[in-house]
C-alpha cells in the first residue's frame, strides 16, 4: 500500500482549523488534483485508525465499556477525557481526515472527463464510485453523531463557505442518513467494472459492488436499529426492508482495513501495545469476572493468563502489568485488520430485529449471533453449542440477553459495544468510585464537545449544546430513551 505524500494538505477541518490557507483548495499542484483512489485509500486507513485504536488521545472506548483498564495514568478510566482534549481528536480525525477528503474525491470523480476508451462505462462507474464514498461518509456521520448527538452536517467540511458551521439536529440527520444510504443502495449497479485506480484505492473491498451492497445494507440495518425506541415505525421499515434486501451473511462479506507488517501501516492496536514499548493496559475485572463465570471459550483469545487464571482490574484502579491479565495476542500482531463491520455485528442486529419485531425467531437469531462470534475468535460449532446451552435466550428479558453477549461479542469493536449498551441498557455498568465529579457517577452516554469548537465556534456550540439539554457526559442522545 502505498501513502502518498497527502497528508499535510489533507488538512482543512471545521473551525478547528481556522488558520489554514485556503489557497490549498486552488492549488494545481495539491494533492486534490490526484486521482480518487489516493484520496479513498487516506480516508480508509483514516477510518479504521480511529475506530480501531486503542489510544487514549482519541478513543477510549474499550475503557468506558469495561474491556480494559490503564495500567499508570488512570485519567481516561476515571472518564477524564479533556485533560488530552480527545474530543478534538475525534472531530479531525472524522471531519478533516475522513469526511473532508471522502468530499473531495467526490469532487474529483464530478468533474471527471472520461477518455474515449472510458466512455462507455462511464455513467456507470461513476455512479458506484459515488455512491461508495457516499457510504463511507454516511458510516462516519453515523458515528459522530452517536458519540455527540446533535453535529456539524449540513455544513460541515466546507470551511470556504461555512468557517464557523451549525450543529444539526441529531435526529433530523439520521432520517438523512436513511434517505442517503437508501438512494446509494440504489445506484449501486453491480454491472460496472470501476476504474484501476479507484479499485486500487478502496482498500475495503478492492472496488467489489456486490460486496459493497451488502455492507450498504447491513449499516442501513444498523441505522434502523439504532433508532428502534427514538422512531419505532421508521426503524422498523429500515431495519426489515435491509435484510430483505441482503446484509453481509458471512465472514467473508466482513469489512476491514488489512494493515501491513511495517511501519507506519501496522495496525494501530499493535502500534499502541508493542511499537510503544510501553505497557499501558491490562484487562478490566467486569469483563473477566463475566467470561469466568460462564466459561467463555473466547476469553483465552481476549486475555493472556497470570498463572493459569484471568484476573482483570477493577475500573478506574491502575495496577502492576504482571498482576493483571494483558490483552490477547491478537493485539500484538501488526497485520491484525481493522474492524469496520463484521459479520457477527449484523447477526446481533438480526438478532436484536427478531426480539422486537418477530420474537418467535429471536432465539435461533440469538444462538446464530453468539456462534458468529465464537466461531470469529477460533472456537468450533461444538464450543458454540455448549456455551449457548449454558447461556440461553430469555425471551423475558431479551434486552439482557442480547445486551450481555454483544457487549461480549464486540470486544474489539467497543464504538459498537457502546451503542449497544445505550440502546439495551446491559450489561450494567458500575462507574468507577473514582470517575470524574462531571461524570456524575455514571458511565459516559455520550462525549463533550471539543474544547476548541466552545472557543471558535462558541455560538453554535452553545446552541448544539442547549438543545440536547447540555454538554455533559451524562446527557442521552435522542435515540438512548430508557
């Protein structure tokens, strides 16, 4: 894979960035004159280095939901996260590395002449290569707007002509990112053959349509289930009418970053917990404690044993390194892919579907969902079946049921635990006695506000912030109702 040199012009973000020259825009030599594919592979490996990493400048996520806990520095465990002001990570790494550059190879395939040779496919190929990097821009919005609630939308990522953007109501976004998803689904024709260059640069699926359908479909299901309490009709259509349509149905169908075995495109697990040197996590006892007790045969590809046990942390508590169980060995491999969406997230989304909308499936979904898991982490169907006969579907109380074994399931995927947890309200998490006073004694349902968005943008952060019901860590999205 190779990282053009793009970076340091790839640069230009909300009000975040208010210094940057803005004659980078018109500027025949920038990196915005290359071809798509350049812009799609950066935006790509961008993605999947937020979600997947593990650093506390930028996603603590695995903290929060209890996966692991810190080692020395307990600050992010204890739900202090503006002392490394990480909600202005999140903002560049999604608006300026992802969003902005997804928009301009947007413009770039617009603007696009076909040469005579190309012409034929052309109205094809552009539609699809279109409508990928539509996908990917609505799967990042997704995600920023389940971390903040109401965000920059409309205008956002067009410093030239909004520098100082308004917050969208979050809700109204998600009915878009419906609409969105919905007409990409549409343009996506599986009778285009894409352009070298753009199949190069998609490193998810190398360009694959049919592929690409069906993971515009699962994120479709995930929109729609993500707002099952918030819009119950809505959700309901969404949801169904996506599988109806066809999800990812295997793990072949997973989408993910493949990183490689040198440096700098390693992935950002092993980065943090070998390439570092440093040994800043261990296993969080809620975690542990649960798999203990119900004999999870994944525990051993979650965490390393301490003299022939797994022993993890209580949260907010840092530790001796030798004391506690280190994280797998999964995390110490460089090629290690980056998660975007698996087959075993849609299956708990299958799962989740049938519990509210057809329970006499629900719990055949659920036993499919949590063999998609053990099967994902190396286990055989015969584990899958002794634990399932162990750890059955409550069609009683579903909630605990599905809620408890995707919080298991998602361990590498804790953006999605989170969701998960909001949503279902299990497992119960205690906070930390020691978390923040701002935390109110809760685990986290949603993050601040960038501290530079208050001080650049202060006007419309005040009004974002006012109509959620304010900047806390306590404050619950519009979809969180229970």
């Amino acid at each position: 894979m190779k990282m053009k040199k793009i970076i340091a012009i790839l640069t230009i973000g909300l009000s975040m960035t208010a210094c940057v020259n803005e004659d980078i825009n018109s500027d025949p030599n920038s990196a915005y004159t290359t071809v798509p594919g350049s812009l799609i592979n950066y935006a790509q490996k961008e993605l999947s280095d937020y979600v997947n990493t593990p650093s506390v400048n930028e996603n603590n996520f695995r903290l929060t939901m209890q996966y692991w806990q810190e080692t020395t520095y307990v600050n992010e465990s204890n739900y202090d996260f503006t002392n490394r002001n990480v909600s202005n990570q999140i903002f560049s790494d999604n608006y300026v590395n992802v969003i902005n550059n997804l928009g301009k190879a947007k413009d770039i395939i617009t603007a696009y002449q076909p040469t005579a040779s190309e012409l034929g496919g052309w109205p094809v190929n552009k539609k699809n290569q279109l409508a990928i990097i539509d996908i990917l821009q609505v799967y990042t919005f997704q995600n920023l707007v389940d971390t903040f609630g109401n965000i920059p939308y409309t205008q956002a990522a067009n410093l030239s002509v909004y520098p100082l953007p308004v917050y969208d109501d979050a809700a109204t976004i998600y009915q878009n990112l419906i609409t969105r998803i919905n007409a990409d689904i549409a343009n996506l024709d599986t009778s285009g053959t894409g352009f070298k260059s753009f199949s190069d640069g998609d490193k998810y699926y190398a360009g694959n349509i049919a592929k690409w359908k069906a993971f515009a479909n699962s994120l479709k299901l995930k929109l729609g289930i993500a707002i099952a309490d918030a819009n119950p009709a809505l959700a309901q259509t969404t949801a169904l009418d996506a599988i109806t349509a066809g999800v990812i149905t295997s793990p072949a169908g997973n989408c993910q970053f493949q990183y490689l075995a040198a440096s700098p495109n390693f992935n950002p697990l092993y980065e943090n917990l070998v390439a570092s040197g440093r040994d800043d996590f261990f296993a969080a006892k809620p975690l542990v404690d649960f798999m203990n007790t119900t004999n999870d045969p994944r525990i051993s590809k979650y965490y390393k044993p301490v003299g022939g046990v797994y022993v993890g942390q209580v949260p907010g508590q840092g530790g001796e390194f030798a004391d506690f169980s280190n994280i797998g060995a999964f995390s110490s491999t460089p090629t290690t892919p980056g998660v975007i969406l698996t087959y075993t997230e849609v299956a708990f989304y299958i799962a989740e579907a049938n519990a509210r909308w057809n329970p006499g499936a629900a719990a055949a979904a659920y036993n499919t969902a949590v063999t998609a898991s053990i099967l994902e982490w190396g286990g055989t169907a015969a584990d899958a079946t002794t634990y399932i006969a162990a750890n059955p579907y409550n069609a009683a109380n579903w909630k605990k049921s599905i809620g408890e074994q995707a919080w298991v399931a998602m361990y590498n995927q804790a953006l999605t635990s989170w969701n998960f947890w909001r949503r279902l309200d299990f497992p119960v998490l205690t906070a930390p006695a020691t978390a923040i006073t701002n935390a109110g004694g809760k685990v986290p349902v949603r993050m601040a506000y960038p501290v530079l968005e208050q001080q650049a943008n202060a006007t419309n952060w005040k009004a974002a912030s006012d109509a959620i019901g304010g900047d806390l860590l306590t404050t619950k999205l519009f979809w969180d109702k229970f």
